[in-house]
C-alpha cells in the first residue's frame, strides 16, 4: 500500500530565533556517531502518534526538477546541495537535476504562497515550505516540495531548501537538540537561517544511507548495527 507523509511547516522568522539547543560539539569521532545516532532516531522515527516503526528513503536515483520561477540564486544553491549529496552520502541514490517534469520524481516547486495550493494540496496558507514523500514498503517512489518565492528572503530560502530537501530524502522529523542543524527547530517552531549542514546531518544522512541498514529496518535493529560496527 502507498502512502503520502506530508510534511507542513508555519515558520515565523520576522523574529530572531530563540534557541533553546546547542551546537554540536561532540568531544570525539566516536563522541558525534553516538550522538548523531540519537538523533537520527528523532528525525527518522519521530515520537508520539506520528512516530513511524521503520525508516523509510529512496532505492532508485533520485531527479529533481525545479519548477515554478527558481532564480539564478536559487538554481546555483540547488546544484551546489547536490554536488554535496553526492560526494558526502555515498550510499545515497545518484542524484540529478533535469530539465523536463516528465523525466523527474522530486519537483521543488518555486512558486508564490498563491499559487502552491493548487499545485500542492497539502500546503496550507500560511506556510513558508513544505514537502511531501510517497513511500511503499518504506521505500520512496516520489517527492514533492514546495518553497515561497514572496515570503522569504533569499537567504532563509537557501535554508529552506535544504531542510525540506533533507525530509525528503526520509529525516522526515525536526528536532529541539542543536541550533546548527539544518533540521532544528525551537519551541516556537522557528528554525535557524544556517545554510549548510552540521556533522550530525550528515552522520544522520549517512546512517539512513548505510549498507549495513536494510531498508525498512527498524530502530533497534538499526542501533545495534551501527554500534558494532563503529564500536560506540
């Protein structure tokens, strides 16, 4: 059976965020994988009633196309995150920006706050960002994300794109832990303007990525994998 993991995200940024984290300092490597590990099973398996049993990503490789009105800014930003995908996520899917809709399965939608409910039904007014995933047997098939061009400035659009860019590929979940996260958000669901990520992203994206994680493997299997194998 398919199912669309809709994410949406109200961010209110006219105000400085009010951290309530702090940054990743882990004392060691083997100090980061721990720590990192316990976020992943926050960002990748969430809590309460929207906590998930197993994770879920992509198996095939990933195109994205950018629709809408994407600036020269907004292009140079996306190609330089997927450069980086590629080269810090080996396990990752290759991943490719193409030129066609019709040959794409992630659409990033650059778009007015008008518009993207008629292109994105689970947008809702009101919100700056929002992606959504289509998975079957914990595997994605399709994504979809949609960024305001009127409702953001550039600079919290480059950390926009990230963030739901990463939710895409299965950190569905936001976090309260570290204010240089790309996936943080605080109390009042703001999150940070970073524009890069921190070692525990990508420790996080690593661990969702590794062959020694099956794919729709849960929590505890996927603790005691890593744990032997990098012997924290």
């Amino acid at each position: 059976m398919k199912r669309i993991l809709a994410i949406l995200l109200t961010l209110v940024l006219l105000l400085p965020a009010v951290a309530i984290g702090e940054k990743f300092s882990p004392s060691d490597i083997r100090d980061a994988r721990a720590k990192a590990l316990e976020l992943f099973h926050d960002c990748a398996f969430g809590s309460g009633e929207s906590a998930r049993d197993n994770i879920i990503r992509w198996e095939g490789a990933i195109r994205i196309f950018a629709a809408g009105k994407p600036g020269k800014k907004d292009l140079q930003e996306l190609d330089k995150f997927i450069l980086e995908l590629q080269l810090r996520v080996p396990g990752l899917p290759s991943v490719t920006r193409v030129t066609s809709e019709d040959g794409a399965n992630l659409i990033i939608r650059y778009n007015k706050a008008r518009e993207l409910p008629d292109l994105i039904p689970s947008y809702t007014k009101g919100s700056q960002a929002c992606f959504t995933v289509t998975h079957s047997a914990a595997v994605i098939s399709k994504g979809e994300i949609g960024l305001t061009t009127d409702k953001m400035s550039q600079k919290n659009r480059n950390h926009m794109m990230r963030e739901m860019l990463v939710g895409a590929l299965g950190l569905t979940k936001a976090h309260s832990r570290y204010t240089d996260s790309i996936l943080y958000h605080n109390k009042k669901n703001q999150s940070l303007s970073t524009v890069t990520l921190s070692e525990a992203d990508w420790l996080m994206l690593n661990y969702l990525y590794s062959p020694l994680v099956p794919t729709g493997s849960g929590w505890e299997a996927i603790r005691q994998a890593l744990k032997e194998h990098y012997g924290f």
